[in-house]
C-alpha cells in the first residue's frame, strides 16, 4: 500500500526554479508536477465545480497511479453545513466521476467550518447520503468533534478523520478508516521533524492501507520539496 504525497495545489510560478524549471509554462505545471510527486489535494472544487473538459486535462496530464484528492464544495460544508445537502452533494460527486472512471480519485475532504460544534445526528444523516464506495475525510475545526462517538460514526462510514496540524486546536491521530490522511501545515519542518514524519508514514503503510499527506502550499516550493522527500527511497 502506497504513500501518496504532495501538496494543496500546483498552480505557482514562484516555485521555479527549484521546483518547475525556469521556462516551463504554466499549462504544464500538473505534468512536471505529477513526474515528482504522487497525489494532490485540489482546493480548486471548494468554490467551482470542475468541469468535464478540466478533469479530462488533469487526468491527460498524469500518469497512471496519480490520484487528486478533492476539497468538497462549500456549499455542502459551510452554506448547508452539512444540513439538506444531500442533492447538491450528488450533483457534485456525480461531477468527479471522470476520475472516479479513471481511478484517479483519492478521497473527497470535506472539511467543515470553525464554528460548527459537534453534533453527532446531523454527521451521521449526512454519512448516510455518501456512497458506501466513496473513500471520505472529515476535517472538524471545532474541538468538540474530538470524542469517541464521532470516531463510532467515522469507523461506521469507513470515513477518515482528517489529522490537520492547527495553531488553534489539533486534531488526534486516531484511524477511523482503512486509510489515514494528513495536513501537514507548518511552513519549515527541519531535516529531523521530516525524518520523524516519514518513518511514522512508513510504519503505518507497512501496517496496511494507504497513507495520504500533504503539505501546506506557499509561495515558496517548500512544500512540494518536502513531500518529495517523504517519496525518497
């Protein structure tokens, strides 16, 4: 089982030339992004949805084996809250089904707003409404997530919690799912913290499911070097 690194986006020019080569072009970003990295967390989806054409151009521009893991859209995390958002979440699931298709498709993040408390029969109606084969990541930004009866209902969904480093709160690394997923947000790890981090990511690949990890993405291409490493053999 895989680990799938890299970073929350790939759209910046400021990343050459450590990262992209000073001449490429823009347009060809995702392809030399995808020859060094694995997977990508798309932030793109949080307020568009993606159309046919533009899926159909990120799956010509990687390989086999790639995968994008999407941000839901915020009207089904913080307009609807999760609250009747069962039909735009079709709509907008139905939406990714070229990558789906292509088995490029990592795992949907719906990552919920800092405001809203915990609230165990409005997650487990919306966990009800997602395809039982959808592999989903739940990222709560309010502390009262953080207890046993929302990881009985993540485990019952097979839906990861989504480990984000915070300055404001931080999430327990408990597994709710036949995969793990992280948010690594600092913009400096040093050369011991990245060591750290890959022997962690490595024990639990050998534990058996995948692994996801991405970095934050900055201005600078730090944290596209550091997923690369987190690939080093």
């Amino acid at each position: 089982m895989p680990i799938y690194a890299g970073t929350s986006g790939w759209s910046y020019a400021t990343w050459k030339p450590k990262f992209y080569p000073a001449n490429l072009p823009a347009k060809k970003f995702l392809e030399h992004y995808a020859t060094r990295l694995n997977s990508v967390e798309v932030n793109y989806t949080f307020r568009a949805l993606a159309s046919e054409k533009l899926l159909r151009g990120w799956l010509d521009a990687t390989p086999p084996g790639f995968l994008f893991s999407v941000k839901a859209h915020q009207m089904i995390t913080h307009i609807k809250r999760l609250r009747d958002a069962a039909d735009f979440t079709r709509r907008f699931l139905d939406g990714l089904q070229p990558l789906a298709e292509a088995g490029k498709l990592g795992t949907v993040l719906f990552q919920l707003p800092p405001f809203l408390k915990k609230d165990d029969a409005l997650l487990a109606d919306f966990l009800a409404t997602l395809p039982s084969g959808l592999r989903k990541t739940f990222e709560f930004r309010h502390e009262s997530w953080f207890d046993d009866s929302v990881f009985a209902l993540l485990r019952q969904a097979q839906a990861a919690l989504c480990i984000a480093e915070s300055e404001k709160i931080a999430a327990p690394d408990v597994a709710t799912a036949p995969f793990r997923y992280y948010r690594l947000r600092k913009p400096e790890y040093s050369a011991t913290e990245l060591a750290s981090l890959k022997e962690k990511f490595r024990r639990l690949q050998n534990d058996g499911g995948d692994v996801f990890v991405y970095f934050k993405h900055e201005e600078t291409p730090e944290g596209a070097l550091y997923a690369e490493e987190m690939l080093a053999s």
